[in-house]
C-alpha cells in the first residue's frame, strides 16, 4: 500500500483490473443482481399473464453473463490503453466500448433466437418480431448499469487513496524528522559553548527547544508561513554556529504573504537538505538561496543550493520531497505544486500553492 | 608529553577538544585542521604521536586521511570521533578501533589516549570498506619532504614493477605501496587492468593499437609511450570500449 503511494505524481487509472479473477467474480455479482431487477421487474402486470420468475431469471443470466464476461474481456485487454486518458476521457471510452459491445452481443442473440433452428425449439417467443427496440432497449439498460459501476468504482478509489495517501504522510513525517547526524553535532556545539560563550550557549539551547517542538508538533495542523520562515531561521541558527563561516544563506522572501496557511515544517527540511547536501561537503561552504513570491493568488518558493560534480541523488532528500508533496497535495489537492531537480552546478526545489490566509481556515 | 593534532571541520568541535585536552593534561596540541588534506601536511611536518581524526568532513573525509597518515614513515596513532554514523562505528566496533562519540566525554577521551594505536594499511583498508566511506579521492605518495596527494582523476595508470608500483600521473610519475589488486578492487570501474602489471584509467584511455606481430597496445591522451595489452584482456577491452 505504501509503495503504491510512493509511486505518486501520475493517478492510476480508478477501474480494477479486470484480468484478475476477483474481478471477474465482482462482474458475475453485478450481472446477477442484475438479472434478479430485470426478472422481478417482468413480475408485474395482469396475474397469469406474469412468466416464471425462475425461467425469466435463467434467460436473463444467460444472456448477461455473456455481456458481463464479454465486457471484463475488453476492460481487461484495453486497460494499457485506458490508462494513459484522463479520468473523463477513460470513463467516455469505456461508456462507448461496452455500450457497443452490448450491442453486439444483443444482434447476436436476436439472430441465434430468431433462427430456424431456434424457433423450433420454442424460443421465438422471447423475441419482438423486429430488432431494432430490443437491442435499444439493452444498450440502455446497459448505459445505465455501467454508468452506476462506474461511478461506485470512481469512489472507492478515490477513498482508498486518500486513505494510503494518509498513511504515507504518516510514515514520511517520522522519517523526516531531524537528523540524528545534525542532533549530535549541535549537541557537540552546545557542550563547546558552554564554557567558552554560556550566551550563546543558551540561545542556541533555546534554538534546538523550539526546533523540536516544531518537529513534534502534529504534522496534520497547519501553521502561518511566519511561523514556518521563523523555524527555517532557527534551524539555520544553529547551522551557522556548527558550520561557522561556510554557511550563508540568502532570505528573499518580503513578497510573500506572512498569513498564508502551510503544513508544518514546510521550509525547514528544505533548507536541512540544502545544508547537508549542498554546504557541508564542500571545503569553502556556500550559499543557500531562498526566494518567495506572490502572483495572484499562487505563492511560489524556491530553494537553491550548489551541488557537487558528481553527486547522485540521496534516499533522505527524496524522502523528505516526498512528505512536503504528499502534505502539499493533502492540504490544497492539485493545485499544489513541489518540484525539484538540478540544473547545472544547482539544485533546485520549487514550491508552488494557493494563497489562503490562516483566518479563511475552515 | 603525548603530541596531539585536532582534525576537525567544525570550529566549536576543535575547540571542546583543545578545552578537555587543557584538563586532562600531559598532552601537547602540536596543530589543528580543518580538513583531510591539511590534516596531512600538518601532521608530515609536526609529527603528531595522536590524531584525533572527525570521520565526517568535507573534501578527503577522515578514513581516507587516516589511510594516507598510515603511508607516513612514523604513522601516528589515529582516534577516529564522530557524532553519528552507523557504518563507521559499526566497522570501528568490530575492528577494535579506537573512536569517540560527540559530545566526547573528558574520561573517555583520556581512556582512548592512553591506549592509542597506530592502525595498520591493510586494516585501515578493510575499514574504509565496511564503513562505506567514500572512495579515495587521491592516493598518497611518500617523499622527501612528507606526503605528496595525487587526485586520482590525475592519475593515467598504475605499473606494477617488483617491491613497488609506479603510479604515473598528469604531473610525473611517483612510487606508491598499493598493490595492483588492492587499487584494482578499489578503483573499478573507473581503472582497467590491461595487463598483469598495469592498471589505466579509463578516462585517459585514446585508442588501441595493433602491431604486426599482433601484439595489442593502448595509447593515453597527453602520453607517448604506448602500453602492452595482454592478449587475455584485449578482447575484451575492444567489447568494452568499442576501441
């Protein structure tokens, strides 16, 4: 479940694969729900003149499972193709494809019933005398049928992924906590000051405090971008105590809106990956740039830092690009935006979401 | 008097380091580095008898610097401190080296001097490997006046030749006591051997030739002197390199 919520970005297509046999059994399911609604539906009318309901339901079953089956078959082989459309343009296809097919299906059986050999058996009488109403007739009630599976398989995707997507934030958040690496050290730093700069010392104790209780916090509140700007500065505190003269980093955020609505500890992993990977390698340090803007209502963020020649992608950074999207995407659904890649000797993570101000929260 | 040098990249670290060294006393603080590589030209002319060596910095890291001390002709004792990372205590744990965790603690401190071990290179190699350390970004040289670094992307190829193996490079040609299987192991994919007793770079690698009594020879940028290709290696040289 969590590596299918991993995966993210592009939306798996919502209908179930048919090929499998649990699927197939669902399809036998609705065909006999549906025959029992047909057949039930034929019991009414002038008493006598009603057919066998058992008889009625036989047909019925018979004729659908071929239907059923037959339509599992085509949602099962044209699932590749299906999966590439968007949701609309999926759900208009398959209306298309099945309705077709039980038009089809319908000729068919028109023509075996009506046959000589048929007719000798009995069956003539199942049949109107022309073909036209009775294949209208279930190419309607199929629409019908298949828009409400349709719909009933819609939702229950779309629960089921907000509950994994739920999970995975989850999970992310505890992994992207603050690194033990950086604990430790800050924790070395702290027992260096306190001899030599006890102020200092308990500023940045004070720091370390309010960094954990930000990283505690539950992960599900959101909190004001002035909130979050301020946690990103401790952190970067407490790195240029450890790091001395190698770290800069370059605030460029005065356009951005100060009351705007973000998960918690949106910024400041950003700028934990941007120091552990970008500044602490390198023998000379660096600088981290951070610049915010406001275009309408879209607030955009983006965080740069130098990357070394040769270094490749690493499992943390991923880890906690993953939880700021997933969290994103949780809070303002598509609109949210988190891309990151590098560019030349840069790497860099672009935040892009809607502008809705703390009091606006519902 | 031990003679003591501080390795470490981060400034409030040395500086816990010099302020517990004061009060442990009997102990001399002949320098302090802020990285691998100064770390070595301090301690090949300070003669340090300890170093105290962080794992974690920036440029060569502490295993490749403790690797090259290990070339020096009076290597140190090596006290490798680290604030966090499985790989290398786990290997400092199982091949008894001694190693401090950060914030150090004054006795444990103390403890690891008086027993300070110089590490030896085959030891030293089998730890870089189980803490996952970084390949080395250079091989050391030892000369007259204390460690030459050589970048390995410098490097053109290793020769193998009785006692010692040459290493020629962009900038001359120095003698190193790596074994060309030890370098090989270490070095692949980047360095291929092409005969029992040499060893190229693949970025300096320009064509291969071919002479008329079918000996294979390869030639490098920026290099006159063809080398022999063992008849063993040269089919598949030319698969590998479309040569």
């Amino acid at each position: 479940m969590l590596r299918q919520a991993l995966r993210s970005g592009a939306e798996s297509f919502y209908l179930p694969d048919f090929c499998s046999s649990r699927a197939a059994l669902g399809i036998v399911l609705i065909v006999e729900l549906t025959a029992i609604l047909l057949a039930l539906a034929r019991q009414g009318g002038a008493p006598g003149a009603a057919p066998d309901f058992w008889a009625e339901l036989a047909r019925a079953s018979l004729f659908l499972l071929w239907v059923g089956l037959v339509c599992a078959a085509l949602l099962c082989w044209s699932r590749k193709r299906l999966e590439r459309l968007t949701v609309a343009r999926g759900s208009a296809a398959v209306l298309l494809l099945l309705s077709a097919a039980i038009a089809a299906i319908s000729a068919a059986a028109y023509f075996i019933g009506r046959s000589q050999l048929a007719i000798g058996a009995g069956t003539a009488a199942f049949f109107p005398s022309t073909a036209g109403p009775f294949l209208l007739r279930n190419v309607a009630i199929g629409f019908v049928i298949i828009a409400i599976a349709l719909r009933y398989f819609y939702v229950t995707h779309q629960w089921r992924r907000n509950i994994e997507m739920r999970a995975a934030a989850r999970v992310h958040a505890l992994q992207a906590r603050i690194r033990p690496h950086f604990l430790f050290n800050s924790m070395n730093t702290i027992a260096s000051l306190t001899r030599s700069d006890p102020v200092l010392a308990e500023q940045a104790v004070q720091d370390l405090a309010d960094l954990f209780r930000a990283s505690l916090s539950d992960q599900r509140q959101t909190i004001t971008l002035e909130e979050e700007l301020e946690v990103a500065r401790t952190y970067q505190r407490i790195e240029e105590l450890r790091l001395g003269g190698r770290l800069h980093v370059n605030w460029d955020v005065d356009r951005l809106p100060r009351d705007a609505r973000v998960p918690g500890l949106l910024l400041q992993p950003l700028i934990e990956n941007a120091i552990y990977h970008g500044i602490e390698p390198r023998p000379d340090g660096g600088t981290v740039s951070v610049v915010g803007e406001l275009a309408g209502e879209l607030i955009t963020i983006i965080v740069r830092n130098p990357v070394a020649e040769r270094q490749s992608e690493r499992e943390g950074n991923r880890l906690a690009l993953a939880n700021i999207r997933e969290r994103l995407a949780l809070l303002y659904g598509d609109i949210a935006l988190v891309k990151a890649g590098r560019f030349e000797h840069e790497y860099i993570v672009t935040l892009r979401f809607p502008h809705v101000s703390a009091q606006q929260k519902a | 008097m031990l003679k003591v040098l501080i390795v470490d990249d981060e400034p409030p670290a040395r500086e816990r380091l010099r302020s517990l060294l004061a009060e442990i006393g009997d102990t001399e603080i002949v320098g302090e580095a802020g990285g691998g590589a100064e770390a070595l030209s301090q301690a090949g002319a300070l003669s340090p008898d300890v170093v105290l060596l962080d794992v974690r910095m920036p440029g060569m890291d502490g295993i490749e610097a403790a690797r090259h001390l290990s070339t020096l002709e009076e290597p140190p004792a090596v006290i490798f401190t680290t604030a966090y990372d499985q790989y290398a205590v786990n290997a400092f744990e199982t091949r008894a080296v001694g190693y401090l965790l950060k914030p150090i603690r004054k006795e444990k401190l103390a403890a690891a001097l008086a027993q300070a071990d110089r590490l030896t290179r085959p030891q030293l190699q089998r730890l870089a490997a189980a803490a996952r350390a970084e390949r080395r970004t250079h091989i050391a040289a030892r000369n007259r006046e204390g460690l030459r670094l050589i970048p390995i992307d410098e490097v053109q190829y290793f020769f193998a030749e009785q006692k010692y193996t040459t290493v020629r490079h962009l900038r001359g040609e120095d003698l190193i006591e790596d074994s060309l299987r030890a370098l090989e192991e270490e070095l692949a994919p980047d360095f291929v051997r092409i005969h029992r007793n040499a060893l190229v770079a693949v970025r300096h690698l320009d064509r291969i030739e071919r002479n008329a009594e079918g000996q294979y020879f390869v030639r490098l940028r920026g290099s006159e002197a063809p080398l022999a290709v063992s008849r063993r290696m040269a089919g598949e040289l030319r698969e590998r390199f479309r040569l």
